[in-house]
C-alpha cells in the first residue's frame, strides 16, 4: 500500500478536518486526560490518611499505587485498542471516561483495604480506554511534521492532572476528608462522557483514504510482529517503561515523603506541587514535543536524544531534592524534575505513531503504554514501597528518602542507555516503515 509522503518520518496527508475542528478536538482531548490523571494520582497526596485509615504498610501503599491500578489497566488496553483500530474511537473515549469517573467516585465509599483496592482496579479499566484511541484519533487529525507537538499538548494532561489532583485532594483532605475528596474528583467526569460522546469529530481514517485499504486493521500478532522487528521501537519502549519505573514510583510516594520527612501539611503541599506541575510539568512537556519536532527536521535521531539528554541532566538534581535538609528548599529543588521529567512523553508517542502504518496505530499505542505501565506504573510505586519497608529498621521514617532517591537515580540512567541505542537505529526503522507502507 502507498501513501504520500513527503520526508524521512513518513508524513501522512493533511487531516480532513477544518484547523478550528482538529484545535477543538485536541483542547477536548487534553481536558480529558487531564481528568484523567486527576483521577488517577489524588491518590498519592490521600496515601497517608489513608495508610492511618487503614493500618497499612508501604509495601501495601506501593500495591494500591501501582498493580492494583496498573494490572487490568495494562491488560486492557490492547484489547479496547483493536476495538479503536476498527471502530469509533469517539465512542469508546466517552465510556471509558464514564467509567472511571463512577470508580473514582466509589473510591470514597469504600470500608476496607480490599474493597479501595478493587475500586482501583476499576478507575484502572476505564481509564485503558483513554489515550490508545485517543492516539490515533490525534495522528489523524495532524500530519507527522506536527505529531510530536500535538501529542506533546495532549500529554499536558499529566502534569495539569497531576497539579489539580494534588491541589483539589490536598485541600479536600484538609477541610473534609479523603472519601469526600474522591467523589467530588469523580462525579463530573459523567458529564464529560456526555460531552465527548456528542461533540468529539471522529475523522476518516488516513488508510481509509487510499483504495483497497483493509478497514479492519491489521491482525494483533501482525502488529507485534512488525513492532518487535524495530530494534529502535524494542529500546524506546523499554526506555520509557524504566523512566515511568521511577517517574510514577516517586509521583506515588512524593507527598508521603514530605509530610514525613519535612512535616508539611497536606493542602500546602498539594498547592505547592500542584503549581510545580503546572510550571515547570506543563513548560517540559510541551517542550518535549516541540524540540523533537524542530530538531528532527536536521537528524530523525532527535526524537530519541531529547529524552535521552532530558533524563541525563535531570540525575543531579535528583540528589539534591532527596538529600536536602530543608522541606521548602526542597520543593524548589524538584522544579528541574518537574520540567525534565515530562520530556520524554511527547517525542516517544510520536514516534511510536510514526513507525508504523495508520491502521496499526491505536494498537500500537497500546502495546507501548502496555509496557510502560506494566513496568512502570505497576512495579515503580510497589518497588519503592518495598524497599522503604526494608531499610526502615536502618533509617526509621527517613527510609522513603532513601528508596525514593535510589530508584530515581539507578532507573533514571538505565532509561538514558536505551534511549541512546534508540537513536542509533530510528533512520534504518523509518525507512523500513516506509517501504513496508509501499
């Protein structure tokens, strides 16, 4: 099959729809994922009422963090990506948010341990159903040459999610109590769903285009097979998945650690990171994308080098926002891993969209948030919760410190390695990608 083309990373055709169309569209998607990850990292400013509510350990903390969320969240994503790959993506985008916003909400009511971890496990199935579809509704709307910015501004999510969740649950918590903050995060998402369902365009897809184009997509052991044939996609992928090892590890435990370490209580402290995130959070990302676009044009291992020297630089800093003596200082010292830390997103969904043809991409994200989240998301924050419990017995309430800054530092620099070895094959891969669209 042919497409037109017209550089090196394979640029498709320009989306049917109006600019003011895809603008709406890509602002809708955002405000979803941002919701997205209100749901999702609350938690982490709640976890230590919660660990008093409940009597547990951090190791137990690590687990509704990370598997509890991650197991079904991972598990599902390829599955609701191939019903993407063939159906409305549109449809499935609204469900999904109506889901996990009516398991946000139950959070609150839950009376044990088991039962908050099984509302969890149910914001971690609706939530699969976001960004796959969402992915490859966003690479049909813009070309390649401005890919990694649009998806670069859809994960602007992350950090303004993130930022909302720690400010909205830091106060709620202060004022009323955790459950209340669960189910005031929860309910509006219903209305959402509503709103994406009525309004978000699902355009033609870019295969759909071409005659004799196979609307079915592509069979899943096709798309795995083409991707695991990417040596430049194996690394990428496993780069990534060890920056979310210690991005969602130490997101997870962040607040914990300052209210044990420097006693700052929990709305200061969800103001503070919540403006951390929207700083420094949002700056980085969006920067992410834009400088893999620009520098691109010049060499196509951009794409690659920008995680790779983001992380790089972020490593010293890591020490001094776990090692300082002051809790304020130490805020502003986790800024550069704010703005750092986000980079890597924009650049690496891109090029996963990229490499492969339209008709494989929602798939294709899955298959890369499947190994990012089950490595990261799901082991990250258990990871940490087991080794704090271990070092305890040596460092008391200061073991958060130590395991928080020990996997930082090891993982962050595994995931600069792989990033590396990335680039050294992405131009052979996007040729490969580019005669087998032929």
């Amino acid at each position: 099959m042919s497409r037109p083309q017209t550089g090196e990373l394979g640029q498709d055709a320009p989306a049917p729809l109006s600019a003011g169309a895809r603008r709406y569209a890509l602002g809708l998607l955002v405000v979803v994922y941002v919701l997205n990850f209100v749901d999702r990292s609350i938690l982490s400013i709640l976890l230590e009422d919660i660990k008093l509510a409940f009597d547990v350990s951090d190791t137990y903390l690590g687990f509704l963090s990370g598997i509890a969320f991650a197991l079904l969240y991972t598990v599902m994503g390829i599955p609701i990506a191939r019903w993407a790959d063939r159906g409305s993506r549109t449809t499935i985008i609204a469900l999904a948010v109506f889901v996990w916003s009516a398991m946000t909400a139950a959070t609150g009511l839950a009376r044990s341990f088991a039962q908050l971890a099984v509302a969890r496990v149910g914001v971690g199935i609706g939530e699969a159903g976001c960004s796959p579809p969402a992915h490859s509704l966003i690479s049909d709307y813009f070309p390649a040459e401005r890919r990694a910015t649009a998806l670069a501004i859809y994960s602007l999510g992350i950090p303004i999610g993130g930022a909302v969740g720690f400010w909205a649950g830091g106060w709620l918590n202060e004022f009323f109590d955790w459950r209340v903050a669960f189910m005031v995060v929860g309910l509006p998402g219903c209305l959402l769903a509503v709103v994406v369902k009525l309004t978000l365009p699902e355009p033609p897809r870019a295969e759909r285009e071409v005659p004799g184009a196979d609307e079915k997509g592509e069979d899943l052991w096709a798309v795995l097979r083409f991707m695991r044939s990417l040596a430049s996609f194996r690394h990428m992928a496993f780069g990534a998945a060890l920056h979310a090892f210690y991005g969602y590890g130490a997101s997870a435990f962040i607040a914990a650690f300052f209210m044990r370490s420097h006693g700052i209580p929990s709305g200061e402290l969800g103001t503070w990171l919540a403006l951390l995130g929207l700083t420094g959070g949002v700056a980085g990302t969006y920067l992410g994308g834009f400088l893999s676009d620009r520098l691109s044009v010049r060499d196509s291992r951009w794409p690659m080098w920008v995680p790779a020297l983001a992380t790089l630089l972020y490593i010293p800093f890591a020490f001094l926002l776990y090692l300082w003596p002051d809790g304020r200082t130490a805020l502003m010292l986790s800024f550069p891993g704010s703005f750092l830390g986000g980079m890597y997103l924009g650049p690496t969904f891109a090029m996963t969209q990229t490499l492969v043809p339209p008709r494989m991409r929602a798939t294709a994200s899955a298959i890369l948030l499947f190994v990012i989240n089950l490595i990261g998301l799901g082991l990250g924050p258990q990871a940490v919760g087991i080794l704090s419990d271990l070092l305890r017995g040596e460092f008391g309430v200061e073991s958060l410190r130590y395991a928080m800054l020990s996997v930082v530092v090891v993982f962050a620099a595994w995931s600069v390695i792989h990033y590396l070895l990335a680039a050294r094959t992405l131009p052979a891969d996007l040729k490969a990608k580019s005669l087998f669209d032929e």
